[in-house]
C-alpha cells in the first residue's frame, strides 16, 4: 500500500466496516487525482480470548466473603478456589471473572458428575470448568471453607408438653449482663445439656460449675446461681446464670417397695381436674408411717397435711382412717386433696401381746398356718374359749373374726373349755381364713 502524500488541502477519508464483530473488511476512500490512491481495502480479524484464569475483583468484608482464594490452574494440576461455607453456585459465580475482562462460561459439577446450578450449595471436591471465548478449558476444584462460629446462644429446639419441659426460658446474654436459664425442678446437667443447641446449628463446648467453682456433670442436679460458661467455636465465651424453677408437683409416689405384707401404701390414684386423689394405705397405719413412705413424682419438696372427717389435724402417731383427707402443697403453693382409703385386712395370724407370769398364762405357744398345712395355739389347761380370745390379736391389729369348734363339728360357746384337736378358725377383714388346731397342755 502507497503512502498518503500529505496535500496542502487535507483528504477526506470515508471508511467503511464489512463483516461481524470479530472479523470482517475495512474500505478507505479518498480525494484524490492519483488512481492508486483512490481506493484501498484492508482486512481486520479481532482474535477470540483463550483466558481461563479468574479473578474476584469485588473486596467484601471478611465475614462477607464468597471467594476466600484461588490458586490458578498449571499444565500439570488443576486450579482450587476456596469458597466460604455454605455458598450456593450462583453467589460464587457472581463474584467471579475473567482476569482479562473477556467472556467466559462456566459449570459446577458435584462428585456423582451431575451438574449444579442456581441455589445448590458448593461442596469440597465440587469440580468447576471454565471455558474461554475460543474454547480452551481449564478446571478448579472446590473447597468449601470451615468456618468458625462464634455463636454462643443457645435454645430447646425440642418442643415438650409443658409437664415434661426441662428448659422453661432463656434470656440471652448482652454485652453488659450474663444470660440465664430456668430449669425445671430437679433437672440434672445431662438433663439440660440434651435439651440445648447452638441457635446456627454450630458446635459448642458447654461447662456447669457450682457455686463453689466445681465443675458440675452427668447426673449432678442443677441448683439455683450455678454458672454456665458457653464456648463458640472461635473460643468466644458468655455465661448464663442457671435458675431452678419452683415445682407446682402435687403427685405423690411411694418409692420404696415392701414386701406385700409390709407395704403401707398399697394404691396411688392421683388427682384430676375434676375429682380428688385416693391413697388407699394398710390397716392400722399411723400418719408418719406414711409420710415417710411418701415422695413427690419429681422429688420437690412438698408440705403435707392430715386432717379427720370432723376437720381436725391428725399428728404424726394418729392412726390414718378411711375417708381422711391428705392435702399435698407443692414448692409454688398448688395444692390437691386425696382421699384416704384404709385397706381392709387379710391378716390371719394372731398373737398373745400381754405377757403374764407362767403360771397365770392363758396362750403358752402359737405356730402360724403355712400354704400347707394348719397352725396350732398351745393353751393352758382348762382354759375356756373366752380366755382365749381375750388373751389373742391379730399382728397387724386389724379387726379379725373367731369361730372354735369341736372334733365333731359343733360351735363351742364362750363358756366351754378348750380340748386337744378343737379347731380355731380366724377370718380377716377381707374374708382370707386359716385354722389352728387346739393343744390343751396338760396341768403340772
């Protein structure tokens, strides 16, 4: 191509582009007298980028970061970037470009080769393909980021019925006061502990001291001003106070398992909204007898009261009898009545409890039934069917009834002496029966 001459009247250039954005023909005109300077064309090619290294030109905030890093890939490995935690495809991708400006395109895929897109969250070993303008590719591999949480608050995430609820409140800590949390009555550590949480789901390390500084664990139960230091992930630290909240228990139980023929409380019917409780309690029980056999179902302390039919206070040595009434007030003050039920008895055994001198003894010995075979009552002798019972009660001092007869059959009266082989029957309150055999003793 000839050089412009440059005239002493400047050329008029028309130009004129022909094709697409990337290539294409450019022709020049000019004024000129010259007919090789008339006309010339020139062909113009803008190349394709081959960039695919990226770049994360926006500069957030730490804690607002997406891309923490990128290591660009070489002919021998492929690149890294590392994402914070939890980042979906398309916060990555926003923050993200080519170093050179051109366009690229890209795709995510997870470990089973199916693609990610939009809201799917990134995940170590994710593999992401970039594609320059001209088709040359080059592939990252993700790594989600660990963060450390500094979350140090806490809730119950299980939601119980109010009955069975070991966490009742939570009050966040402030930059000026300590938190708190209140506790059901009787709650122990690891009972607390199961029911907490970190608020973001994060991992915490959880301590319980006393209020003499001792560490508290497992079953030791929480108590009112214990302190309870939360540690977030990062090592941030805050501390609740523990408050243990008064019980409104009024349900009793009776713990201690007697033998059947020792029990005192024999049957619990709680209290409803609508109707008393009932303790049915054995026979000739005293107050404190059952007292001591009684705890509350959630081992509050509960205050206790007896009172008889005519309203009057029974004290501890009273004998409990049917249609007494019980009232159990609980730490907040709720209260429930209970109706007292005596058991009727089914003692068949029987004592002599006054001991006279030998000679004036009425009962010399007893040997009590057996499932197998029939008890005996070894008796002075003459003595009379009236002597007998008088000198007889039953062991557990319940009412019982008498009957004597003699070999043949006939009831003996009051009056009438006793004789080896008459037969004792002895019924009980509850009709249960056993029999002893009469031994006259001879006289010395």
């Amino acid at each position: 191509m000839r050089k412009w001459k440059k005239l002493g009247i400047p050329s008029i250039v028309a130009v004129t582009m022909i094709g697409t954005a990337t290539t294409g023909s450019m022709t020049v005109s000019a004024n000129s007298d010259d007919p090789y300077e008339s006309q010339q064309e020139i062909n113009v090619t803008e190349e394709e980028s081959s960039e695919v290294e990226v770049k994360a030109p926006n500069k957030a905030p730490e804690h607002l970061e997406i891309v923490k890093t990128i290591e660009e890939p070489t002919d021998e490995e492929k690149g890294s970037i590392t994402v914070a935690n939890a980042t979906k495809v398309k916060e990555m991708l926003r923050a993200l470009a080519a170093t050179d400006g051109s366009e690229q395109t890209y795709e995510v895929t997870g470990e089973d080769s199916q693609v990610k897109e939009g809201e799917s969250e990134l995940a170590t070993d994710d593999q992401f393909v970039v594609t320059a303008e001209d088709g040359t590719q080059a592939t990252y591999t993700i790594f989600v980021e660990e963060s450390k949480s500094s979350e140090v608050e806490v809730h119950a995430p299980n939601k119980a019925p109010k009955h069975l609820k070991k966490i009742t409140k939570i009050e966040e800590p402030t930059d000026e006061e300590k938190g708190s949390i209140t506790v059901a009555n009787a709650v122990t550590v690891d009972g607390m502990l199961g029911a907490l949480a970190a608020t973001d789901g994060s991992e915490q390390t959880h301590e319980v001291t006393g209020e003499d500084g001792q560490a508290k664990e497992g079953e030791s139960e929480l108590a009112t001003d214990d302190q309870f230091v939360v540690t977030a992930e990062d090592g941030t630290q805050a501390n609740y106070t523990i408050i243990e909240e008064e019980s409104n228990e009024v349900e009793v139980k009776a713990p201690n398992k007697a033998p059947e023929h020792l029990e005192i409380v024999k049957t619990i019917e709680e209290p409803t909204d609508d109707e008393k409780g009932s303790i049915t309690v054995a026979n000739a029980t005293k107050v404190k007898e059952m007292l001591r056999a009684l705890t509350a179902t959630d081992g509050s302390e509960q205050t206790y009261e007896v009172t008889s039919e005519d309203g009057k206070v029974k004290g501890m040595g009273n004998e409990l009898a049917t249609d007494d009434q019980f009232v159990v007030t609980a730490e907040d003050g709720t209260q429930a009545t209970y109706t007292i039920i005596e058991a009727e008895s089914n003692e068949v055994e029987v004592k002599a409890p006054n001991k006279a001198p030998e000679h004036l003894e009425i009962v010399k010995t007893i040997e009590e039934p057996t499932d197998e075979e029939k008890g005996s009552i070894t008796v002075a002798n003459a003595t009379t069917v009236k002597e007998m019972l008088r000198a007889l009660a039953a062991t557990d001092g319940s009412e019982q009834i008498y009957e004597v007869t003699s070999e043949d059959g006939k009831v003996k009266g009051m009056g009438n002496e006793l004789a080896t082989d008459d037969q004792f029957v002895v019924t009980a309150e509850d009709g249960t029966q056993a029999i002893y055999t009469i031994i006259e003793k001879p006289a010395q």
